[in-house]
C-alpha cells in the first residue's frame, strides 16, 4: 500500500511515504489504530482524534446510565438531549471522520455510528419536538419499536466486539460492555411493564442495562486517557495504559 504524496514538490514527504508502505498496514483489527496509521498521522502532523470520540462517547453514555440507574432520584432523560445532539452526537461524529482520513476503517465505522446512534436518540427523546413517541397510539407498541431499534444496535456492537477480540483488555472492554447494556436496555422495552396507565420499559432490566453502560463509559475514559497522555505534557506515557 502506498501513500499520496501531498504535492508533487515535496520530496522529503515522497520519501516517507515510501518508508510508511513498507509497514504492514494488517496489525490487530481491533486496535485504534494500527502502526502504519500512527506513522501516518505522524508524518503528516495529523491529531489523534480517537480520544475525541471516545470521550464524546463516554460523557454521554455515563448521562444516560446514570439516568436508567435513577442516580440522585433522576429518572427523566429530558438533559440527555443536549449532550446527545452536541458532543456525543456531532463531535464524535467528526472525530469518526477523521478516523477515515488516516485510514482507520474500524475507528471511523464505529465512532461515526455511535454519534449517528446519539443523534437519533436525542431525536426520539426531544421532549414535544419530533413527537415520535406520541405517534403511537399505544404506548406498548412504541416499547416495542424502541426495543427493535435497540436490538439492532445490539447486533452491530456485536459485530464490532467480534473485531476486538484480538486487540487489548481495555479497548475490548468497551464494547463488551456496551453489549450487554444494549441487550439489557433491548429486553427491558420489549418486556415493559405497565404503570398507571402507560408502559414503561422493565425496572430491572433498564437499571442493568444503567449499569454495564456505566462500565462501558468508564472503560471508554480510560482509552482516551491512553490516546491522550503524551510525554510532552503529562507525566504519564501512552505506554503506561
């Protein structure tokens, strides 16, 4: 595989090029980036932009955990929107882009499909805005609907955790958990149960999935800290995580 120069001038940058397609470009599926793409975003002084979207990722996952685990007595995810349009949706949504630009398919397909995820949360969850819950005529059934949608987000994190097998604990961990939280989240709006005279999703199953998500944000924060940390301005090194 070789790299494009940037313009037809520059020679120095030709022969780093040259230098970078000799290294293999395979690596584990599952790492954020292979050593290929770190010497690419290298050389062409290109930011990280993983810990962008892990942390826009985990700031907005621990919200909504911590709202299914009814924290401090909080049990509507009303200040969820904000967080899922803005930073969990937009911004990681980006970072996923740039993924694409250094040519890591597996950080761009999963950071640019959570933020889509967020986004569409924040779009079902807009309190008197887009109005899709209410375009049920029974509560149940937009239970149900709801458990379809996050059936599905169950099977693609599926599919990404299957890409991580080979990569580390702590980026496994991610999506390990963040699995079982869609399962939990999945069977709890597909078994609702009814109060007063609505459906809600099961009580048990929702603060289950609270909690593996809660873990799933966690783990998220913590490989940020990994992309993050630099010997330039911490005195901790993407070596020691």
């Amino acid at each position: 595989m070789s790299v494009r120069s940037v313009s037809s001038g520059d020679t120095d940058l030709d022969g780093e090029d040259e230098r970078l397609s000799e290294i293999p470009t395979q690596g584990q599926p599952g790492n954020l980036h292979s050593q290929y793409q770190r010497g690419l975003m290298s050389k062409r002084n290109i930011g990280n932009p993983s810990p962008l979207g892990l942390c826009g990722f985990a700031l907005t996952t621990f919200l909504l955990s911590a709202i299914n685990m009814e924290t401090l007595d909080v049990s509507h995810a009303n200040i969820i929107v904000a967080a899922a349009f803005a930073y969990g949706g937009l911004v990681q949504l980006l970072a996923g882009m740039w993924e694409m630009s250094i040519g890591n398919t597996f950080g761009a397909t999963s950071l640019s499909s959570f933020g889509g995820f967020w986004i569409s949360i924040a779009i079902i969850l807009t309190p008197g805005g887009f109005e899709i819950a209410e375009s049920y005529s029974d509560s149940q059934e937009f239970q149900h609907a709801f458990s379809l949608f996050l059936f599905g987000w169950f099977i693609f994190t599926t599919i990404l955790l299957v890409c991580t097998l080979s990569s580390s604990l702590a980026h496994f961990s991610i999506f390990f958990t963040l699995d079982i939280a869609f399962l939990c989240l999945a069977l709890g709006r597909r078994y609702p149960h009814l109060s007063g005279s609505s459906y809600v999703p099961h009580a048990n199953l929702t603060y289950a999935g609270g909690v593996f998500g809660m873990l799933s944000a966690f783990a998220a924060w913590y490989n940020a800290l990994a992309g993050i940390a630099a010997s330039n301005h911490t005195y901790a090194r993407e070596g020691d995580f």
